[in-house]
C-alpha cells in the first residue's frame, strides 16, 4: 500500500515564468522514509505543501493514505503532521500552551489533550521547560516541541521539511535520534533536506529533485555507489607527495586524484575508518606526519554532480516567485 | 460542528498571549488614553462647542470611534506575523473549520477592546466626561463602537493576509484609517471644512458611528452640507448598514484569502 503518491504535478509561480513544480512523480511506502534531497528551490516545499494541502497544484495527483488531497483535503488533514522550517509555534505562549491549542484544535477534549501533552514532553524531553515561553527555548528545543505539536494526534503521515536546517551539530544529532525512534514507531514519513548525510542517516529511500522534477531514486547506497562513497584524502608537506600517493594507491583501487597546489591527495574508499586507520599507520611507519587528514564523505554536490553534471545552485527563485505572487493578488 | 469552537480557541490564545506578556495589553491601551488627554485638553480649550459640558463630550465619542476603527491595524500586524512565522500555515494543516483562524483572531481583536474600551471611558470621566442618557443608551453605545471594531477588524485580516511584512501592515492600516477618522466629524464640526468635503466627510461611515454615538451618549449632532440628508437624520441606521456592508464584503474575501495564504 502507497501511503503519499504524487503524479505528474506542476506548479508555476509568476505567471508560469517560474516552474516550481515540473512534472513530479513520487510516491511512499506505507510504514517507510522517504528523504527528498535537492537544493534550495527545486521544489521541495512546493512538495511538501502540496502533500499536505496547503497548495492545490496547476495540474497532477496527489493522494495521501489513498485520499485526495486536492479534492478532500480535509480528510488528509485528519491523518497527517507537518512541521519544518515553514510550520510553527506560537512563540509567545508556553510550550504547554502550544500543546494544548494544537491538542484542541485536532478536537480532543481538555482531559485527552492534557494526558497528550504531558505524554509529548516527556519523550521529547522538554518537561522541565514546559512552562516557559518557546521564544526563551535553544533551537533545538523550538524543533522538538514543534514536532510534538505535529504528533498529537499520531498521524499516519508525518511531513517533516528540512527538520535540522539552521540547527548546530548537537542540535542535528538529537533531532535524528528524536526522528529515528519515531520511525520504529512506524509512521510513514516524507522529510525534505539539503544534506545527505541527513538523508543518509533518517530514509529508507532518497528522491533526489532538481528544477521541479525527481531526477534520481534510490536507496542511499545506490545513489552513493553513483556518486563513488567516500574518498580518503591527506595534505602532506612537498616532499612527502610522492610516498603518500604510493601509499593512498595500496589502500584504493580506484585512480588517485592528485592536486599539486593544495598538496591533496584522495582517492575512493570502500573500507571506511579502516582505511583511514591504515593510510594513519602507514604514514606513521615511514616518518610522514600529514598536514591534514580524514575521510570525506559525499556531499549534496557530489551528488549532483554526477548526476547532472552541476552543482547544486542555490536557487531563490521559488521564494521570489511567491512573493511577486503575493504582490499582485 | 467545530466551527465555533475552533475560533473560540484561536481567540483564546490570543487572550492567552496577552495574560503571558501583559505589555502588550498595557501599550494597547496607554495611546487611547494618551489621545484623551492631549485632545482634551490641547485643543479642548479652543474648540466652542455650544453644548453644556465643553468640547469633551463631543471628543470621547469621536476618540472612542477611532479608536476601535483602528482596531484593523492589530489584526493586520497580528496576521502577518503569524503568516512570516509559519503559524498560518501550521492552522491551515489542521483539520479545522475554514474560517476559525480569521474568525478567532477578530473576536479577540474584539475582546480587547472591551478592555481598551473601559481604560478610555475611566480616563474621560476623570478629565470631565458626563455622558447624560442613562445606563441602556450608554450599554448600547459601547455595544455599538464593539460591533463597528469588530466590523473594521475583517478589512485588516485581508490586509493582514496579503502584505509581506509586519511594517507593510502598519504601514498600510494606517494609510487606510487615519484620513478616514479625520476626514470626518470626530474631533472637529464639518461646518468648518469647504463644501465638496462636509458630503465626504459627513457620509463616512466613521462620522456615522460619532454622530451615533453622540446620539446615544445623550447630544446633538451638527450637520453641515448633509443637513436634513438621511445619514444625517438617521446616523445609527446608516451605520449599521455600513457595518454590514463591511462585512458582507470582507468576511468572505478575508476566509478565502486565508484559505489560499502561503507564506514566503
């Protein structure tokens, strides 16, 4: 059973000028992740408010648990939790407060949406500041409380967009571990992202979009086996290039990429922190102390680049097209 | 059905908000109070009224109508803020009824008017206020200045609604209300003003609620170029049906631009 299917939508901003949507095909697994990667403006909030009923597209299908959402959205909204970075809280009030308002407004009654709250503090380990304006919360806390607000009433579809962009390290860490132990829970869920290594970590299967259309699907070792996994790269001083790319060829079988002006060099690795640890002791062995090295890991523009040939730009362009959109009404 | 209960609990959080930031409930009500007294007594002692009691009791209800005709500027700003935060598109998730969020979101624009309402009637019967037409006229008169607050509210949702930004909506709301309250009989008698604008001034829907009011607070009311003109005669019909042509107009535009609202 397909819990989100999306067929061929599109959506255009400003007159068409602007392709937000292009054609998009996708569609979920019931119970599984979907992680839909692109950069900034290929569509993926366009997508995701799509899906969740917040904008009807120019053309195309969209189903969410096999109910329309273009033409019975308020169905859908009974069975789904958004939150992301366009999904808020009220800053002012408590993250009680919040709790509640939500808990009511999905129609439980004062005891239930009480009993609701306190459930969703507690695993989301925000009891002790419950009673504290959200505006005072890290940002961490802010996206957690947001994500209990769109878990109140257990949906079977959860839409999360870009459930980490602007939080710190630690924060990203607990968010995944927060997302992660809801996903044995089984919900069904479609999480947009730029960064890979977060869709590596949260999706069974990864969309990678660009220009309003999906232009790979895979699992994450699929799209990593197209995209070469990580490269093991060292920086040593001049005259320690030529022994360090003898040693890096004995760890790689993979051709070595050689940059004489950074002192760089990297190749494809398989084996992980294993090679690290060997490319380490080898170096050690032969007196070499490197300058820098590590284990790369593919990034978003790794990924677009051997798949479209570009790197991910940066686009505003959905951003500006609903604001000029804004403008003329 | 929810429909009630949804707006119901919007308006509470709003009301919620006010009891967790009690300044936003203290600067709602100090600039009425600010506008009682400098009206008062800055130009109170040049205006000749030729009614007992002096130029404040032509004043209050006049500062009383601006008052909650300004209401739409809270709505707006409140609106967009919730709209550049993401809360719109987090209520429009939910399933709730398609018009509580604006519906919500007007009747505590409302509610607190009753309190700003009360702070400007204390203060002017403490600077000499004496409305003389007993406790049913003087109920009906703030019932009156609510619905009409509750009415301008609607045009600020679709302001609200359809600006970028919190300053665009104070900025705009206030270009919309100022020329329409004083454009009007509020603070000054349109006899004063050239011809063509006493009929602008005295068929605006703001000089019908003061001269409305006025009416109910127990005083008579002066026409210039209107005189005798069924506006005039007949001040709290005709702004009940300005009320209800504002709403008639502004409701149904308000919930549809909410049902479409996206933020950036």
């Amino acid at each position: 059973m397909k819990a989100i299917t999306a067929e061929e939508l599109y959506k255009t901003y400003d007159k068409g000028k602007i392709k937000a949507l292009d054609g998009l095909n996708l569609d979920v697994e019931e119970g599984t992740v979907l992680g839909v990667l692109g950069p900034n403006g290929a569509g993926k909030t366009t997508t995701v408010r799509v899906l969740a009923t917040l904008l009807v597209p120019d053309a195309g299908r969209a189903t969410v648990s096999g109910i329309d959402v273009i033409k019975n959205p308020q169905e859908v909204r009974k069975i789904i939790g958004l939150s992301g970075q366009y999904a808020a809280v009220d800053e002012t009030l408590t993250g009680w407060d919040n709790l509640i308002m939500f808990g009511r407004l999905y129609h439980l009654s004062a005891r239930a949406a009480k009993s609701r709250a306190i459930e969703l503090l507690e695993q989301f380990s925000l009891t002790d500041s419950a009673k504290r304006p959200i505006r005072t919360y890290s940002g961490g806390m802010r996206r957690r409380l947001d994500l209990a607000a769109s878990l109140i009433v257990k949906p079977k579809v959860l839409f999360l967009d870009e459930p980490t962009t602007g939080l710190d390290p630690r924060g990203r860490q607990d968010m995944w571990g927060v997302i992660n132990e809801l996903v044995k829970g089984g919900v069904t869920l479609l999480l947009t992202t730029q960064y890979l290594e977060e869709a590596d970590q949260l999706a069974d299967e990864i969309a990678v979009i660009d220009h309003g259309k999906v232009i790979a699907r895979g699992t994450s070792d699929s799209l990593k086996k197209q995209v070469g996994g990580e490269r093991l790269e060292i920086v040593v001083e001049n005259q320690h290039m030529a022994a360090t790319k003898e040693i890096v060829a004995r760890i790689s079988s993979s051709a070595l990429n050689v940059d004489e002006g950074l002192r760089l060099i990297s190749a494809p690795v398989t084996t992980g922190s294993k090679a690290l640890i060997e490319a380490a002791k080898l170096l050690d062995e032969m007196g070499i102390h490197p300058l820098d090295i590590g284990l790369k890991r593919p990034s978003l523009d790794d990924v677009f680049l051997s798949l479209t040939g570009h790197l991910a730009e940066e686009k505003k362009d959905e951003d500006l097209a609903l604001a000029s959109k804004k403008r003329g009404r | 059905m929810h429909a009630i209960s949804d707006a119901l609990i919007i308006t509470k959080r709003q009301l919620l908000q006010l009891a967790r930031v009690p300044e936003l409930i203290l600067f709602s009500i100090i600039q009425p109070i600010m506008f009682v007294l400098l009206f008062r007594y800055v130009f109170g002692g040049s205006i000749d009224t030729g009614q007992p009691g002096g130029y404040v009791q032509l004043l209050m209800p006049g500062i009383f109508v601006q008052t909650v005709a300004f209401t739409l500027a809270g709505t707006a700003v409140g609106l967009t803020a919730d709209m550049q935060k993401g809360l719109i598109a987090r209520f429009r998730s939910l399933p709730i009824s398609r018009s509580a969020v604006v519906f919500g979101r007007t009747l505590g624009d409302g509610a607190l008017n009753i309190v700003v309402l009360t702070a400007m009637g204390l203060t002017g019967y403490v600077v000499g206020w004496r409305p003389s037409s007993g406790f049913l006229n003087i109920t009906l008169g703030f019932v009156f200045l609510l619905v009409f607050g509750f009415a301008m509210s609607w045009i600020g949702v679709l302001i609200g609604l359809s600006v970028r930004e919190e300053r665009v909506a104070t900025n705009a709301t206030f270009i919309a209300v100022f020329p329409l309250t004083f454009l009007s009989n509020a603070f000054a008698p349109t006899t004063g003003m050239p011809k063509p604008l006493q009929y602008i001034a005295e068929w605006n829907p703001v000089s019908t609620m003061v001269a409305g009011c006025r009416q109910l607070f127990g005083l008579e009311n002066q026409f210039g170029a209107t005189a005798g003109s069924f506006p005039s005669d007949n001040p709290l019909t005709m702004s009940i049906v300005y009320m209800i042509i504002i709403m008639a107009i502004f409701i149904p535009l308000s919930v549809r631009k909410y049902n479409r609202a996206v933020n950036k």
